[in-house]
C-alpha cells in the first residue's frame, strides 16, 4: 500500500532535482579548476566526465521515478 504523505508538483520536483544536479556540477568544476586550473588538458577531460555523468544521472533517476516525463514537461 502506498501512502501520499504530501502533493507535490511534478515540475516542482524535476525542478528542484535539476537545481541540486546544477549546484552540485558547479561545486565539483569548482574543486576541478582549483586543483587543475582552467586551461589544462586534465581539466577538460574531468569536466566533461563531470558534466556528461551528472547530467546522465539526472536524467536516469527522473526517468526511472516518472517514466518518460519529456513528453509531460
């Protein structure tokens, strides 16, 4: 049996995830550029690990919690 416990808006949520997702990819290039500098070969390769993961990531658990919500949004 599943409970409600509160209504919450389904853009709302896939918002609120989106923000995390984005605050947590700033803090991670953040760290990146402070240990590698911006201009290094290393740099661009992480940061493209970095954002291709995360936002793979997000993807994957808004399509596994809703379903194809690309269609709703």
């Amino acid at each position: 049996m599943s409970k409600i416990i509160q209504e919450v808006s389904l853009e709302e949520l896939i918002s609120f995830i989106h923000k995390r997702n984005r605050k947590l990819q700033a803090v991670l290039l953040q760290k990146a550029e402070e240990f590698l500098g911006n201009s290094s070969p290393e740099y661009f390769e992480l940061r493209k690990i970095i954002l291709d993961e995360t936002s793979g990531t997000f993807r994957s658990i808004v399509r596994e919690i809703f379903g194809d919500v690309e269609m709703l949004v």
